[in-house]
C-alpha cells in the first residue's frame, strides 16, 4: 500500500516559493500536485478558505455561476488589501469546490447533477485574519461568502485532464478499485481544484485535480 508522504516532504511542502515578490503556495504545497493517470495518497493540512454554499447542476443553474463571481472579487480584495496593510503579496489561488450527495454513485454512474450539493472555495493565506476577512466582505458586499478552515488529511488524488462530464470513470476507478485495493475507504467531500480557466481553455484541455479524503477501512 502506499503510504502518506514522508514528514520532512510534508515540511517542505508549507514553504511556499516567493516569485517577484509574490508567494505563490500552489507550486510547493504537495497538495496541489498531480498527475494524469496517476493516483496519489497525500496528507493535506489544515487551511483556510473563503467559502459559498449552495445546490444543483453546476452547468444549468445559475446559482453556480453567481457563487463563483461572488468570491472572486473578495479574493482579490483581500491579497490588495495584503500587500498594502503588510507587505506581504501573493497569487490568487485557483478555485475549489467540494462535492456531494446523499448517495456518492450520483457522481460516477448516474451523473444526477440536480442532487448534488456543492462548496465553493478559493484559499487564502494564513496570516489574513477575521477582521481583514469581515472588512473585506463589507467593501465588496459579498454578505454570502464565509472564511473558514478544511482539514482533509489523508486523501487520495489525481490530475483529470478533459472535460468535467468525463471524470467520471476516473471517480469510479478511484472510488471503486485504488482506494478499497489499498486499505483505505472514503471519508468526507469530493473535492475539485480547478487548474484551468473554463473561459479560456476548450473542454479537452481543462485540468481538474479530483481529490478523496480517505481513512484507513476496518480490518477484518
């Protein structure tokens, strides 16, 4: 079975590479590195994200739409705000969502996206507090987004490259051959991280990591 990365890996992996001045976390937090074909055990630390809830297919409803245009503008408020109140700047990090439902199959064979039920979220540094938080929600009047922590833990992952509607086999290999194969059985959200922008990249080239929290499965 393959195991969690090594402690000294996982050090390294909150040391985040500062380039032009800018701290950009996804290039040395393990946790947002994947590859296609490959799935991968992966301990992910506690961190801390603006968050918006909601509910139902993504593709035809338009709360979806509205939720992501919610937290952007508060994400980018707050790294200005960053740079300006400490110094400190950094890159924006890309989008996540947590995915679920009463039953898991709605995600790989029945793809019923009116049941699924969703977070959106966009990562934020550790060092912008509640009240960085709270005055940037009132300067952009986004009053449905929150901030708060995820702590994953064990998760298994891959990188999806191709369209969102073709994940499916690859969550049904996850799922349903790697993770019971390796002694594991799954615990808490689908999680997405959108590497790609929708707008700008064709379907066959999104790249997508699909992530599953997991615990190690009961013995005997």
């Amino acid at each position: 079975m393959a195991g969690p990365p090594e402690p000294e890996a996982a050090e390294r992996s909150w040391r985040a590479v500062v380039a032009d001045g800018k701290t950009d976390f996804k290039r040395e937090i393990d946790a947002y590195r994947a590859r296609q074909g490959q799935f991968r055990i992966v301990d992910v630390p506690e961190l801390r994200y603006l968050m918006i809830d909601g509910h139902g297919d993504p593709n035809t409803g338009p709360e979806f739409a509205a939720a992501a245009a919610a937290l952007y503008p508060l994400a980018y408020t707050l790294k200005f705000a960053s740079k300006k109140a400490l110094g400190r700047d950094y890159v924006v990090m890309p989008l996540e969502g947590l995915w679920w439902a009463d039953d898991m199959d709605a995600f790989t064979s029945s793809r019923d996206k009116a049941r699924w039920d969703w977070t959106l979220m966009i990562m934020v540094p550790d060092w912008i507090d509640s009240d960085m938080f709270a005055a940037a929600r009132e300067k952009t009047g986004q009053s449905r987004v929150r901030w708060g922590s995820l702590a994953e833990g064990r998760c298994v992952q891959t990188l999806h490259v191709g369209s969102y509607d073709d994940e499916a086999p690859v969550l049904d290999r996850m799922h349903h051959e790697f993770i019971p194969a390796n002694g594991l059985r799954m615990t808490g959200r689908h999680h997405e991280i959108y590497l790609s922008d929708a707008r700008r990249v064709t379907p066959d080239r999104l790249r997508t990591i699909l992530r599953q929290p997991v615990t190690e499965a009961a013995s005997g």
